[in-house]
C-alpha cells in the first residue's frame, strides 16, 4: 500500500500569481496585525472580565479587531480571486473560508449587540471570547496552510506540470 502525498496547494500558475499579486503582500502585512491587535483586546477583555477595570478599553479593542478583520476578509477575497479565479470557497481554502463565515457572523453579531447597547458589557465581552476563539480556529487553519506551502515549495519547487486543476483541502 503506497501512501500519496497531499495534494499541492498550488498550481505553478497559481503559485505564479500569488507570488505577483499585491494582494500578497497586503495579506502578509494585515494578517500579523491583525493578530497583534487580537493579543492586546484578548488581553484588555480578559482583564476586563476578571477586574472589572477598563471595560470601555475592552469593548473598543474589539471594536477595531473587528474592522482589522473585514479589512483581511476583503482583501483575501480579493487574493483568492487573483491566485484561484474565484473570490471564496476555492477549493484550496474551502474549509478556511467556510470557518471565516463563522467568525465574520461572530464579529459582527459583536458589532450589533455593541452599537445597539442591548447587552450589558460583560455580555458583549463574552460574545467577544467566543468570536475570539471562532478566530484563533482559523487562524490556525491558514498558519497551517502557509505551513503547507512552504513545506509543498520546498519540496516542489518549479518542477510540477501546470495541469490547471487546483488542489482541494
């Protein structure tokens, strides 16, 4: 029984595009930020829920995670668009773009309960934890993925014949 490999995550076409695509670079720039933000607003609504202190902090921070991550969520559909000719669920980020959903809807239930004022901050907060953790998912997903690819170009190269088909997850 011969075991396969997975299948490549990219193309050479694919690859090609992504490696050209500003869209590359604009993801590789917003994704670190994105998750410094969500360490110190981690850090703030923890803190938050266990002292009481700087609530208002607390409830800013995610606030602006949450625009950090539309503005990810924009732009790596805009990526996916470039690289794999669709703007989701291609199918070499099918199961990332299914949990993304998942962590979009929690964010911005966030954002609705925030702006309305109908539940109290510790309410809000723990909504916050728990898009908070939707996102630490997926961003182990797409660490994952990166990981993948490096380890598939490493191993690949240039070598592998553009057939045009894209890898699934």
């Amino acid at each position: 029984m011969s075991v396969s490999s997975p299948p490549a995550l990219y193309t050479p076409a694919q690859r090609a595009r992504r490696d050209a695509s500003r869209w590359t670079l604009v993801q590789g720039v917003l994704a670190p930020l994105q998750f410094l933000i969500f360490g110190v607003s981690l850090y703030l609504v923890i803190n938050s829920l266990h002292t009481g202190e700087h609530t208002d902090w607390a409830l800013a921070s995610v606030v602006i995670k949450t625009l950090v991550l539309y503005a990810i969520m924009v732009t790596g559909a805009i990526w996916e668009k470039v690289v794999f000719g669709q703007y989701l669920f291609a199918p070499a980020f099918y199961w990332e773009d299914v949990v993304s959903m998942g962590v979009l809807a929690l964010h911005t239930a966030y954002l609705w309960v925030w702006w309305q004022g109908v539940w109290s901050p510790t309410d809000q907060l723990l909504l916050a934890l728990a898009a908070y953790g939707s996102y630490a998912i997926n961003a182990a997903q797409y660490i994952r993925k990166l990981r993948m690819a490096r380890l598939q170009k490493q191993a690949f190269p240039t070598s592998m014949p553009d057939t045009g088909a894209q890898a699934s997850t």
